[in-house]
C-alpha cells in the first residue's frame, strides 16, 4: 500500500502572471481529512485541479494514491465535487446517478447513492429544477458512486443553507466511517475546517502558510479584535486584560486581538476607562492570514 | 461508454422537439411530395440520418461545455476518447427513428416494395454514411457556443441538404453543380438511391464521404487539443 493518499512536492502553477502555487507542499495521509484553507484566489482550486490531473504543474510533483491523478481518475479510484462542475439539462437526477454508477463500473447501486447523497426523495426530479443545495448533493453523489478511495471537495457547501451544510457534512461523515475514505477539501470557512478536518493546511497566495491541527490554526486565526480609541494608551496594561493575545497602538487608536471579547470589553471599562468608539469585530480569515503569511501570529 | 450512450439516449428520446423536426417533418415532407416515388425515400431518409446525426452528436454539447457538465465527466473515469466515441455512437443511433419512420411511411401509405436485401442496404448505407455528419456536428458543438451552436447546426443541415440536393429539385445552375458534387449530403443521396435501386455506384463518392470522415475527425481531436473546458 502506498504511503500517502496525496503528495505535494514543491508544486508550482503559474496562469500567465499569475502565481496561483507557488512551491508548495504537504502531504494527505490514508484515512485522513485535511482542509485545504484559504480565501478567494489563495490556490485551493488550482491545488484541487492538479490532484485531479485537470492542470500540470509547471514544477514540483503532484502524486496521488501512489502515482500520477490522471492514472488515478482514470482508475476510478478518485471522487471529486469541482466548483466549476454542473450538471445537465434534460436529465432527471436518478439518470445522473445512474451514470455515474455505470461510469464507475457498478460498485454501488443507483439506490444506495441516492440514500446516500439524501436524494431518494428526488430522484424523479429534473436536474435544472433543483435548488442550490439540492445540486451539489447531486454532485456528490456523483463523487461517491464509485466508493472512491479518495474525495475531493471543492468549496462543497458554497450554495447551501445551514441545514443543508449540516445534512451534507453528515453524508460525508457517514462515507468516511463506512468506507475510510481519505477526504480533502477546499472552504474558506475556518469553521467548517474546524469541525471536519484532522487537519487544516492553510494556504496564502500559493504558498503554504501554516499545517496543523485544526485547534492550534484556530487559535492562530480565530477570536475578535476590540478597536477603540483612548486618551492615553498604555500598551503593557492592555496587554495584561484579559482574553488579549495582541496589541496595536497607533496614534490613540487601539486594537486588541482577544479570544475572549466579552472579559476583554468588560475591563477596558472597569480598569482603564475613557474608552470612545468601541467596535467589536470578528477576526476576519483574510486578516488572519495576513498574519500567518507574515509570521507575525506564529 | 455504454453507460454514457445509454444516458445520453434516454435524453435525446426525452427531447420532442428534437423528434418532431428529425421523424415527423421528413415523413410529413414524404407523404405530401413525394408518396410512392422512391427518389423522395431516398431523399428523406437522407434527411433524417443527416439531420439526427449532426443533432444527436453535436447538439446540447456547447451547453453541457457552457454548463460544466463535460468538466464534471472528465473527474470520472471516462476518457475523452470514449466520451467521442460515445458520442459517435449516440449520433448513428440516433439517425435510426427518422429512417425507419420514412421506411415505415414509404411502404406502409407509399406502397414500396423494395426486397430485403435493399432495404438492408439502404439502411447500411445511410449509417455509414452518417458518420461524417456525427463528426461534423461533435465539432460545432465543440466549437460554437450557446445558442449559437444549436442554430449553426440546423444551418449547417439545411446548406448542406440543399446543396446537396436532398430538398429542392432540378440542378443547380454552373459552379454550384460541382460544388454540389463536393458535398457529403449529395454523396450519401446518391449511395442511398444506388442501394435501393439495386445498381452499382462509383468510387468517387465513397471518396467524398471518406474525405469529409477525415476533414471533420481531424477538426473534432484538434478541438479538443486545444479546448480547456471540454
């Protein structure tokens, strides 16, 4: 059996002047989740495209199950949701699933995929009249039809409603636990790497910027930022409220990082006061990665 | 692949407008003009290969490309050259309703009675020769886009049906008599009325088709080279 499910080595992807990975490299173990984290244009397509074989690096090596994605698609031994994927007009869903079964030379049945992918109820449906949750559990039934070793999921809750996230998470879990199947996706919720992955790999403008369990990239990029302005800040007791991780003075104008913005809040006016223009904000992932690009969070 | 053919057929038969303009419009054309003369057989029964070959490999490709669709298909372990040569399949599979409907027009309302073995040849003619046709449809709907393919397809049926001769009647005047000499239509009319009435028929039409075989084929894989969302 081959060491790693996915391999990244040192893989490089350029568009034109656009530098969409740029040397990275990380590795999926068998039976493992890893969450490919990161915001719009960080790379995580490009990086699903080329464990798919849909693009060729320009340098590095992309392994997947022990040899190339193309050899490993062709196989049948990969299951993938793309982004850019869609599904047809004039097909009902159950002629989707059949499909694909067939496609996958009949591992599993037309039923069971249906069950699965919780479209038993809408089989008879046609494929355009779905709603936009309901079309990607089409297009992870397709994923599944061949009980692949390995699933690729391309930002697969995009379009879905909390409910239909939760439903669509369960289903995944569910093929996991039954089949061990080694499971990536791309998201750029920290939440949902949070919850799902074994793993996050986080990636900022093609390059690798952080590889850990989920907990410790949380703690990186999680928590709130408190901006206020005070008279006279004195950046070693703010530092010392509780709940703060990090403080920024400019010219009166405060920011705090904190994973607790409750306790924080509450002493800033209990023990320093005088506070004017208090703003409590999520810390975006785009500012967090600005910070794990640059170190500064490490 | 036969998964994909079988898919690909439920939709085709599922389309009625589809049916209509490639089984009943010929059969209608036969029984108003042309009842009971074989040369209208002939002629419509080209119509319905030509048409159901061009449409069934070519049409709904620019919007399974538009849609993502092909996309979603290449992460699956169906390779491009099966995805083709599904395709193809799909296209001469696909010509059968439409020829067998005129058959069943002619001998049923038009009174022909042909022997077997020149029905048999007639039909065998008219699949092989639709070959051309699947492959130049495959190749618009590769290269057109949207609304645009659908419509340059039907266009592309119609000049080719009229310069080859299989709607209107007479020559057509100087040059374009030997451009009609040129095109696949007028070839496979001029095979179809051959097998049917039982005479030989020369090279040189086999060589027309076998060219346009070869012209679309090359067009359909240099298509695909060089297309990044199919």
């Amino acid at each position: 059996m081959e060491r790693a499910a996915v391999e990244f080595h040192e893989v490089s992807k350029r568009y034109g002047q656009v530098r969409a990975l740029d040397a990275a490299g990380f590795t999926v173990a068998r039976g493992e989740t890893v969450s490919l984290l990161g915001h719009n244009g960080a790379g995580k397509s490009t990086a699903v495209a080329l464990m798919l074989g849909l693009v060729r690096p320009d340098g590095g090596r992309v392994g997947v199950l022990g040899g190339s994605p193309a050899k490993a698609v062709a196989r049948g031994r990969v299951g993938a949701m793309l982004q850019s994927g869609g599904l047809p007009d004039g097909a009902s869903v159950r002629d989707i699933v059949r499909l694909a079964c067939g496609l996958y030379g009949g591992r599993r049945k037309v039923g069971e995929v249906l069950e699965l992918a919780g479209l038993t109820e809408l089989a008879g449906r046609q494929a355009t009249a779905l709603s936009g949750g309901q079309a990607q559990r089409v297009r992870f039934a397709i994923a599944v039809a061949g009980r692949p070793e390995l699933l690729f999921l391309d930002e697969p809750t995009v379009a879905m409603d909390v409910e239909a996230r939760r439903e669509f998470w369960d289903a995944v879990r569910a093929c996991r636990e039954a089949e061990g199947t080694t499971v990536v996706f791309a998201t750029h919720y920290l939440e949902e790497a949070d919850q799902f992955a074994d793993r996050v790999v986080v990636l900022g403008h093609g390059r690798v910027v952080a590889d850990a369990a989920p907990a410790t990239v949380k703690a990186r990029v999680g928590g709130r930022i408190v901006r206020c302005v005070l008279a006279e800040p004195d950046p070693q007791r703010l530092l010392a409220l509780p709940g703060v991780t990090e403080v920024t003075v400019r010219a009166g104008q405060v920011e705090l990082r904190t994973d607790d913005a409750d306790r924080t809040v509450g002493a800033l006016y209990s023990a320093i006061g005088g506070v004017r223009d208090l703003e409590v904000t999520g810390a975006g992932l785009d500012e967090a990665l600005i910070l794990l690009s640059s170190g500064k969070a490490a | 692949m036969l998964p994909l053919v079988r898919f690909e057929l439920v939709r085709a038969l599922r389309n009625v407008k589809y049916l209509v303009f490639l089984v009943a419009v010929p059969v209608g054309f036969y029984l108003m003009w042309g009842r009971g003369s074989d040369a209208a057989l002939v002629a419509m029964a080209v119509y319905a290969a030509t048409g159901g070959a061009l449409m069934a490999a070519g049409g709904g490709v620019a919007d399974d490309r538009a849609q993502g669709w092909l996309r979603q298909l290449r992460v699956t372990p169906l390779s491009g050259a099966r995805w083709l040569a599904g395709r193809v399949v799909l296209g001469v599979v696909m010509t059968l309703p439409g020829i067998l409907a005129v058959c069943l027009a002619a001998v049923l309302v038009g009174r022909t009675d042909l022997p077997p073995t020149r029905w048999a040849a007639l039909a065998g003619v008219l699949l092989a020769g639709s070959l051309p046709f699947c492959l130049l449809g495959l190749f618009l709907g590769l290269t057109l886009r949207g609304k645009t393919a659908q419509l340059g397809i039907v266009v592309v049926f119609f000049a080719l049906a009229a310069l080859g001769g299989v709607i209107g009647q007479g020559d057509l005047p100087g040059a374009w008599q030997r451009v009609r000499e040129l095109t696949p239509s007028h070839s496979l009319l001029l095979y179809g009325g051959a097998a049917a009435n039982g005479r030989d028929t020369g090279l040189g039409q086999a060589g027309v088709l076998a060219a346009w075989t070869a012209l679309a084929g090359a067009a359909v894989l240099a298509r695909r080279r060089w297309s990044s969302d199919g």
